[in-house]
C-alpha cells in the first residue's frame, strides 16, 4: 500500500491574500513565514516583477493536521458552480436542534467576514449550511 502523500487545495481567485487571509478566519489557519530571505510579506512582495506581485498566498493550518490551501491569482472570473468545495465541520457528533444551533452560530460569526448564507437545510435531525465566501466559492458549514 503507497504511503499517503500531503496536498493543499489550491482556489483560482481575484485577490489571493485577502480570500486567504478570509480562510485564516474561517478555519484557525496562519500565514506561514515568508519565504527564507525576507523579513515580511512586504520585503518578499516587493522584490517581485510588478506582474507576479501579489499572484498566490497560502496559509496553513498551525496544528499541521490539515492540508494548506494555496490561492493563485487568475484573470477570469468565476463563473460556475465549483466541482469541489470545502465542508467545514463545525457540528461533527451532533443532532437535532444542538447541531442546528451550533451551524448557526458559525454562520454568524462567518457573514461579518463576508460570507454569504445561501440557505438552512434541516430535516430535524440533520443540517447543513451551504455558504459563499468571499469570492463566491461555494462551501458548506456541516
């Protein structure tokens, strides 16, 4: 059996720190440390042609249980639904009303940031909440 190899999920975006840095929120993720050799964000995108600054940024999660999400700048724009998206598990052993409850809270905290509530689904015992984020990719608080 071959040994399970890392990988980051990588989103096609318009603004890679800022849809990264709105992930960082999302799930308790870091900006890692800049490349070796500058001091800050700032020193490593300054250095950079004028056409590549600010085309990708990752972050990571700091516990190096999940995998590190990479955004790369891309010139179109979205335009259908995504064929992968991210479930947040944010309610995982719970039922019912308390399961519910605990989705709707994590909207809460998620639309100030900018995401977007789709729709509830709830059938009394299961839920999930299908939500957009900042650029409109589609991911489920489950």
């Amino acid at each position: 059996m071959p040994a399970i190899k890392k990988f980051q999920v990588t989103f096609d975006c318009a603004e890679p720190e800022r849809l990264a840095r709105f992930w960082c929120e999302v799930l308790g993720y870091v900006v890692p440390p800049p490349p070796e050799g500058f001091g800050t964000w700032d020193d490593f995108r300054s250095s950079q042609p004028t056409e590549r600054r600010d085309a990708w940024f990752a972050c990571e999660d700091p516990t190096c249980a999940g995998p590190r999400l990479y955004f790369q700048r891309v010139p179109e724009g979205k335009v259908a639904k995504n064929r992968v998206h991210l479930d947040v598990r944010v309610a995982t052993g719970l039922v019912g009303e308390e399961r519910l409850a605990a989705l709707e809270a994590e909207c809460a905290r998620l639309t100030p940031l900018g995401a977007v509530h789709v729709r509830t689904l709830y059938d009394g015992n299961d839920a999930c909440i299908p939500m957009l984020d900042i650029e409109g990719n589609e991911f489920c608080l489950d």
